[in-house]
C-alpha cells in the first residue's frame, strides 16, 4: 500500500513539483557516490560494483525524467573499467552535483576531485572555473601547481603530463575549437587511442566528444592550467603555421622516356625495411631515393632530381608519414607526386583518413613483394592519366 500511494503521488505532482522532488533524489544518490571514495581510493572491487550499480540506477532515472546528459554521464561510469571508476564517479558527482542544486550545466565547478587530491575534505563550493579551482586550492594548502597536478595524476592512477612533445597527428584529429574551448592538448594517438592533456580529468562530456569526435578511446594525463594554456596556445601556433620548407630546386614533373627508370623516394626509419623495398622496386626495374623519416625525405624532394611516387612508413619519429603527406600537399612542386602508405594497423577508420588525408594508396606490412610491386606499378600510371 505504501508503495502504491507514493507512485499516486507521483503520478499525480506537476512539472515543477517532480522537479523538486527529483533534485531531492538527486541529493540522496550525491550523498551515496560520496561515500564510495574511501574504498574506490583503496581498490575496492566491491566499491567498484557499488557505483556502478548507482550509475545504473541514474542511467535509468536521467532517461526517465528527461536528463539525457546525465544518462550520458552515468553509462560511462557503468562501463568503465576498474582503473577508471574512480575518475569517472568524480565526473559523475559533478553532473550530480548540478542538477541537484538546481544549477545550469558548467554554471560552477565544484572540483571536489581537486581538494582531495591537495589532502583536503568536503563538498564542492562551486568555483568559477577549472583555473579558479586550481589556483584556490593550490593556495589553501600551500601547494604549486605542479605538485598539484602530481597529486591529481596520482589520485586517478594516471601519468603527469609531458606537454613538450605533442604530435601533429593528434592535433590534427581534435577540432581547434575543442581543444581551445576545453583547453586540452592532444599529444599522441595510435589506432586504438588518443593522449589528451587536461586540468580536469574528470570531464565526461570532454571524454564523449574526444571518442566521437576521434573514433579513438581518450587516455587522459594531468596539467596545471597555466602550463596547459600556454602549451595548448604555441602548438595552436605551430599548426596554423605552415612548417618552413625552402621551395624544391625544381617542380618540373620528369617526363621519362622509353628505357629510363622511374624514380621512387622510400621512406621509413627501419633500414631493413628500406632494404627491403629498394630490393624489390630495383628488380621491378626503379631508381630509388631513400630518406629516414618525414624530415630527411623533404629534404630530399627539395634537392634532388623529381621522383614519381614516394612510399612512407606511417609510424615514424620527427615527421610520419601522415605529416609527411600534409607537409607534400602544401607545396606546388609536389602537391601531385603520388603517396603510398605503408602500415602496421588494421584500423579501417585510419585506413579511411589516410586516403581522405591525400594518400594514393595504402599497403599492410610485412610487405607482399608481388602485390607491393604491383601497387607500385598501377600507382604510377594512375598519377600519369
């Protein structure tokens, strides 16, 4: 009966009553996740399942009474791994947080991760935004915001960030306004991931847009704000500037005759897998330049004779060979020289960039010499219709 008369009285509330009445609920399930953080610090497999069990419960409720976001944020804890419970319940308290205060999303950050990260206790106050939060709780417990940024790697079992070396790939795949408007830095990325660094770890929604913005899973490391900002400011820079290659010697296309050899720049940081090419493509009757990496083989393009067709490694330290392609599109002498990738992967959504990014063509390693020879061929004579 008791319960019978609690759904009547459901049933029978108006829209701003269950309002009310879910921001109540709200509270009770904010108290609840709260009081996991002891034992998710400690690696509690059972705090583990205790959180998921209330991120289902949300799930469940936010679709019910129109809070698609919060569903959003509570399927993330739900299927989080063990290593990212932690984290994403932070996340998750924050959306909470919001709506049980009756808050507009992002209207405040309670940053209630920031504080026990510093040492300290207690319930977000709502700061004004993530460089307010750092500098605030920096200051009350006598902490640089380096050491900050260390602590809050540590809290979440992550890694400080290392904002010197960010790869031009990963910038590529982050939208300039996401990464300016959420201040993060994509530093690297394979076919599986993305490294980002940020001050705020706990961001869901900066976590959903990465994965659907990139097809790739977020792997999150930690920066202080005004390190983050300065760095997410010069690699901005850094693409919008065309990187400084002197003109080639020459842009005129070679056109060779009957009897003479094609030329093929080879590009990879493997001298065995140059070796191999070059053996390949020289019984297959080419000439062939070779080059370490995207760097050298530009400067090669610029001081040699032209070639026909360059084949890039895709994986390659100082310039891969995506940056290569970019860097080769740039540029009028060789806007049109054909670009074969050569790749490890298997990933069919790199596979798909590479071509929409000005690949020709792509192979697999370890190479087929009959089917690389053959792709090689048939690349040349497409580039000469």
């Amino acid at each position: 009966m008791e319960a019978e008369e609690r759904l009547r009285r459901l049933v029978t509330l108006d829209r701003e009553d269950l309002k009310h009445w879910y921001r109540e609920a709200m509270q009770r399930r904010l108290v609840e996740l709260r009081g996991f953080r002891p034992d998710l610090r400690a690696g509690e497999p059972s705090a583990y399942d205790a959180a998921r069990a209330v991120a289902q419960a949300l799930r469940g409720s936010g679709g019910t009474f129109g809070y698609p976001d919060l569903s959003a944020a509570a399927a993330q804890v739900e299927s989080a791994p063990d290593s990212a419970v932690l984290r994403r319940t932070e996340g998750l308290i924050e959306h909470v947080r919001h709506l049980a205060s009756g808050e507009g999303a992002g209207d405040s950050l309670g940053a209630e991760w920031l504080v026990l990260a510093a040492g300290g206790e207690g319930e977000g106050e709502g700061f004004a935004d993530v460089d307010t939060a750092w500098q605030r709780v920096s200051e009350e417990h006598g902490l640089d915001q380096e050491d900050l940024a260390r602590r809050v790697a540590a809290l979440f079992g992550l890694r400080s960030a290392d904002l010197s070396i960010p790869s031009r790939g990963a910038l590529r795949l982050v939208p300039e306004a996401l990464i300016r408007d959420e201040r993060v830095l994509p530093l690297s990325e394979d076919s599986e991931t993305i490294t980002v660094a940020t001050a705020d770890p706990t961001s869901l929604d900066m976590e959903m847009q990465l994965y659907r913005l990139t097809g790739r899973t977020p792997c999150f490391v930690v920066a202080a704000p005004g390190a983050l900002g300065r760095a997410v400011a010069a690699a901005l820079d850094a693409v919008a500037t065309p990187a400084t290659v002197s003109p080639p010697l020459t842009t005129k296309r070679v056109s060779y005759g009957e009897g003479v050899a094609e030329r093929v720049l080879i590009v990879d940081d493997e001298p065995a897998a140059r070796l191999l090419a070059r053996v390949v493509l020289e019984k297959g009757g080419y000439d062939i330049e070779e080059a370490g990496d995207g760097l050298e083989a530009l400067e090669v393009l610029r001081t040699t004779a032209p070639v026909s067709l360059v084949v890039a490694d895709l994986n390659m330290p100082s310039m891969d060979g995506l940056e290569l392609i970019w860097e080769m599109r740039a540029v009028e002498g060789w806007a049109r020289v054909p670009v074969i990738v050569v790749t490890g992967e298997t990933d069919e959504i790199l596979e798909t960039k590479l071509i929409e990014e000005g690949a020709s063509d792509y192979i697999r390693k370890p190479l087929d010499s009959r089917l690389f020879l053959a792709r090689v061929t048939a690349t040349i004579r497409r580039s000469e219709h």
